[in-house]
C-alpha cells in the first residue's frame, strides 16, 4: 500500500513491528514497508552497539524503501545527573545515539531528559538548557546534522512538560520537541490533556512559540497508556486505553500538521494499534477533503 497524498503525517512503530519475520532493522524497515507504514523509529534504548557498516546497510535500505527514521536514544540519560561521571556517561549516551543515527539516515534523535531530583524546575530547566547547548555544539562541530528531540514525560517528578520542551526548542539551536500525547495525558494524573480543546491549545502554544515549521516538521508519540496520580504507568493497546485519539488526530488535521508519528503499543498489539492511527487518520482526512 502506497503511501497516498493525504499522508502528511507518516506513521511506524516504535522498534520493530512484532510482526517483522526476522530480526535486525534492515528486516524491519523492509516489513515496515509491506505493511504500508512510511516511518520506523529505531528503538536502541538500552544501549547503541552497533557498526558504522551496519549503520551504512540500515541507510541504504530505508532510502530503498523510502521509509524515514528516527532514533529512540538509551532511557539512561539524564540532564540533571548528579555526579559528574553519570553525567559524562549520560553525555555519550546522546552522542553515541545521534552520531550512529546520522550514519544510518536518521535524523530525529529522540530522549529522556531527566529527572528534577526534588530541585526547583526552574534550576533544573537551565542546567538541561546549559547541557544541549553543549551537545548540540559538539555534534555541529562533527558535522552531525540531526535534532535532538527531548521528549514530553508522564511522571511530573521528570522533567519535561510541555512548557519545558517547548522553551527548550526556542532557546537552543539543533534542538524540537518530541510530543508524546500519552505521557502528556497521564502526567497529571487526573485524566485531563484528554480533550480537543487540550490538543488545539497544546499546538496552538506550539504555534505560538516556535513558529509554523515547528508544526510541518512535528515528531510525536502516540499510545493508550495506563495512569494513577502519580501519573505513567504503563502503555496499553488501544481497546483498553481511554485516549480520545480520534480527537488527537483530528486536531492534528486542523492545525495542518506534517512530520511523522511513532506508535508505541505492548505485544500483541504492536503493529495493529499502528495501522490503526494510521487509518483513522486517513480516514478524517478524506472526510475533512470531502467537506472542504
């Protein structure tokens, strides 16, 4: 199934579909393209050992496959750790990620941004501010042309809130948020960032502060997800998930949004939930071309 004009926003999964009949990204990206689905995030959130010749043989498939891809980086990074030898470790965490991503075509490099440590936001904000300045300045330096995506958190003892990723994407050059819709929803604790309403407002603020490319150039994360008041659980397939997506996606409609969407769903329903989102959302945007 060809990817059709009305796909402004691509679709994949978060790591390799489970239906991929082998393993390695290569495979994935391959059964990625069978399936109909036009983007894959790479999944290497415990650690990146692999080869630049791998890299290079990942690269070469994708553009084969016109598949895009971005990069998960390990969940073992923080901004704010609180020694400075778990923070050199952290640093080459995101490097490592980001240069290997960049030698298999990858161009969003997606991350954990940290934790507050019980520290005043505010603190913390400026010392993960200080720290991508930083590392954006060393990859411009290797000539790693990527953006560092700090990711939208569900537990309000990390940091990265809405507001946080957005300010970060303003003030520090090579660096756009990753929204992830779930995290956003469970953050709270309370059910709310679960509406229309709250979408728009959310790309509206995004609008507002980092102008209309930040929406043509989006990279987000969807998923049910299972919450409690101290916000993220766990992620859930979609038939036992109270995500009001088809409001999420419509939302993304409205505000013209481009750029890709990674689906993050447990097995079994990894690819399904996937093809899902994706459906539905085509499904809005011949309705809305139809009403147009």
């Amino acid at each position: 199934m060809a990817v059709t004009y009305t796909d402004h926003i691509r679709f994949g999964t978060v790591g390799s579909p489970q239906t991929t009949p082998s393993s390695g990204t290569p495979a994935a990206i391959e059964h990625s393209k069978q399936l109909g689905l036009a983007h894959l995030e790479i999944a290497w959130t415990r650690s990146v050992k692999v080869h630049d010749k791998t890299c290079d043989m990942i690269k070469t498939t994708a553009e084969a496959h016109q598949i895009t891809l971005s990069v998960h980086a390990p969940y073992f990074i923080n901004l704010n750790s609180q020694t400075a030898e778990k923070m050199a470790a952290s640093d080459e965490r995101l490097l490592t990620a980001a240069r290997k991503g960049y030698l298999a075509g990858a161009r969003d490099i997606v991350f954990h941004p940290g934790s507050y440590h019980g520290q005043p936001a505010e603190q913390v904000y400026e010392r993960v501010k200080q720290k991508l300045i930083e590392l954006t300045g060393i990859l411009r330096e290797e000539g790693i042309n990527v953006t560092l995506r700090p990711e939208t958190m569900g537990k309000p003892s990390m940091f990265g809130d809405l507001d946080e990723v957005l300010q970060l994407a303003r003030d520090v050059q090579g660096v756009q948020p990753c929204i992830d819709w779930a995290h956003l929803h469970a953050r709270r604790g309370d059910g709310t960032f679960n509406s229309y309403a709250e979408f728009d407002q959310a790309l509206k603020q995004m609008r507002e502060m980092l102008g209309e490319d930040a929406l043509k150039t989006m990279h987000c994360h969807i998923s049910g997800i299972a919450y409690t008041s101290k916000g993220e659980k766990e992620h859930l397939p979609l038939n036992e998930a109270d995500i009001r997506y088809r409001e999420l996606l419509q939302a993304l409609i409205d505000h013209e949004v481009a750029g890709t969407a990674a689906i993050e769903a447990p097995v079994p329903f990894h690819t399904s939930d996937c093809l899902t989102f994706q459906a539905t959302y085509r499904r809005l945007m011949t309705l809305k071309t139809q009403a147009d």
